[in-house]
C-alpha cells in the first residue's frame, strides 16, 4: 500500500443548475467578493490516480484508495505510453524536485469494446464498462497484462510540491502541459456562473462524440489562495463541485435473466444486471417486456448493454 504524501479528497455533486448556482452563491458569501472565476473540466469516468515526480522523473504512483491510503500500481502506471516517465525540459517551467500529482486512469470507448470483445472471444467476462476495465487493468498484478490494455491518463492537479510557485489552478494545468504531460484539452477559464453554466450544456452535448466516457464537468475556484481560505467539509473541498449531467446513459452486463410473476400471473423476463449508476440511481433490473425489441437486439447473458 502507499500513504498519499497529501490527501486526496472527493467531489460534492450537483444535478441541476440551480444547485451549481447555490454552489456559486455560498463561495461568494463566505469570500464576501461578488464574482468568482473558475476552471471548468470535463468530469472524466476513470479511476483517479496520484503520482510522484523527482527532479522529474516518474518515481511512485498510486490508487486514490479511501483518500489517505492507496495501492502503489507504479510498474502498471509505467505501461501508459501517453504518460511521459520523464518531464520535458522547458525554460519557461521550472522542474521541481518533488511534485505529487493528480489524474485520471481511463479506457477509450471503441479501445473498450473492442477489448471485450477479445475476451468474450477468448471466453473470458467481459467488462461492465469502461471504468472497470480501467480498474482491473490498473490493478492487475501482472504488467505484462497490464501492457496490452489500452489505458490512458490525463493529469488534473497537484498535490505536495516543493520548488515552483502558482497562484491559480489555471497556472498549475499550463505548468503540467509544460512539463510535457497529458492534460485534457476541453479545460477552459469561465469567468463567472454564467460561463460556467454554458460549459456545463456546451460539454453536455458534445459528450456522445468525445472518444471517452465522462459524467459530467468540474467546476473549481481558480485562485489557490481562495481555495486555502474555503478549506474543505470532510472529505470535499469546498471550492469544488462535480456538475452531473442529467440524462445519463451507462454501460453494464447482463449477469442472468429471471422471470417475474406479476398479480394477474402475467410472466415477464427481468434482465438482472451488474450494478450501474445512470444519473445518480443505481440500476441493476430492466423487464424485457417488449418481445420485439428484445429479439431484435437479441440480449442474451454476458451482453454488454446501455442503460
Ligand atoms: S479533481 C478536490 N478533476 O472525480 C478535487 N476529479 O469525486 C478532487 N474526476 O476521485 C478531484 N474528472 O476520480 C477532479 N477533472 C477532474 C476529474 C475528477 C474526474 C474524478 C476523480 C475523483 C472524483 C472526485
């Protein structure tokens, strides 16, 4: 195991606009300052990650775990190859002699089923979805297992560092591109609620055609110093929040199918899934009452479906 240098902390969540509006409002009252501007990411579906860097060699990396105490997956995290193992020397970004760093482990979606359908193929189960298989590759014990998954990673925030100096989370990403590292290329400055809002719909339509899986966007307070000010309740920092969208679509597996007996003795087929979340709700049950439709996708045990 491996005792994250600083914690890593959790995201409140938000599923409408009026809550994200709330979200601005109380940063507002307790900075007593009357804008906010902020960072806003996409929310990527993955498995957060952290990584030590010395003099800008990759070192350590580890699972986020329960926030305090990961798994150390360093030789897995080596077989990225859209992670750099060595920072690119610029003169503009000063190489630190140690930097912990935050991302995201994720799996494409075609890369993802492809990947299933090799297992399925070679009579293996498949993956729910896109995330666990980015766990389960991640936290294989074989790297050579690891090697052939086709995982990625953006990088998203930092932890401890000692050496270089930033006042906004905004210079903190451009000091990570900096260094050569992968950082997701939809980031963008919102100056007010208002951006932030039109992010959140602008992303959210453009989320079938991104190439991975996200469930929403990231709103954070760009200024460090307003973010040491709000501090966090409990595990979540106060000047964050993870916007989800609403009309949500996920992937599962159908584990077996079961037959329901309903008052008038009517016997229905229930696909009995792995559990998913879809927009908040945990989902492990659909009736396949529609005959038709259910033959003409011809769902079957080990399928994967979209909910
Ligand atoms: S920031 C305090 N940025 O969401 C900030 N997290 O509940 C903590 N995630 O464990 C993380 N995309 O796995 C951040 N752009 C992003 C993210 C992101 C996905 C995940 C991450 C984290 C969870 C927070």
């Amino acid at each position: 195991s491996f005792n994250h240098p600083s914690p890593m902390f959790s995201l409140a969540n938000a599923f409408s606009n009026e809550e994200i509006i709330e979200f601005d409002s109380r940063i507002k009252r307790l900075a007593g300052v009357d804008n906010i501007s902020y960072i806003a990411e996409p929310k990527l579906d993955g498995l957060a990650v952290n990584l030590i860097f010395e003099n800008g060699i990759f070192k350590k990396g580890a699972t986020r775990g329960d926030g305090t105490t990961g798994e150390d997956v360093t030789k897995n995290l080596r077989t990225i190859s859209s992670l750099p193992l060595k920072m690119k020397h610029s003169k503009d970004y000063f190489i630190p002699s140690f930097i912990e760093i935050r991302g995201e482990v994720y799996i494409e979606k075609k890369p993802f089923l492809k990947l299933n359908t090799r297992r399925t193929e070679e009579g293996e189960e498949p993956f729910a979805n896109p995330r666990n298989a980015a766990a389960g590759s991640l936290r294989q014990l074989d790297s050579r297992i690891t090697s052939r998954r086709p995982l990625n990673i953006f990088l998203y925030g930092i932890g401890n560092v000692e050496g270089v100096d930033f006042s906004t989370h905004w210079e903190a990403l451009q000091m990570l591109s900096g260094w050569g590292l992968p950082v997701n290329q939809y980031i963008e400055q919102a100056k007010d609620m208002n951006a932030c809002i039109k992010y959140f719909e602008r992303i959210g339509a453009m989320r079938e055609e991104l190439p991975y899986e996200i469930d929403g966007i990231v709103l954070k307070v760009d200024s460090l110093d307003l973010q040491k000010k709000l501090g966090n309740v409990s595990r979540n920092p106060r000047w964050a929040l993870a916007c989800k969208f609403p009309a949500a679509q996920a992937t599962t597996i159908v584990k077996g199918i079961a037959v329901g007996v309903g008052r008038m003795g009517t016997l229905t087929p229930v696909a009995i899934m792995e559990p998913v979340n879809v927009g908040g709700v945990m989902v492990s049950r659909a009736t396949m009452h529609n005959e038709d439709e259910v033959l003409k996708k011809d769902v079957r045990v080990g399928d994967t479906v979209v909910i």
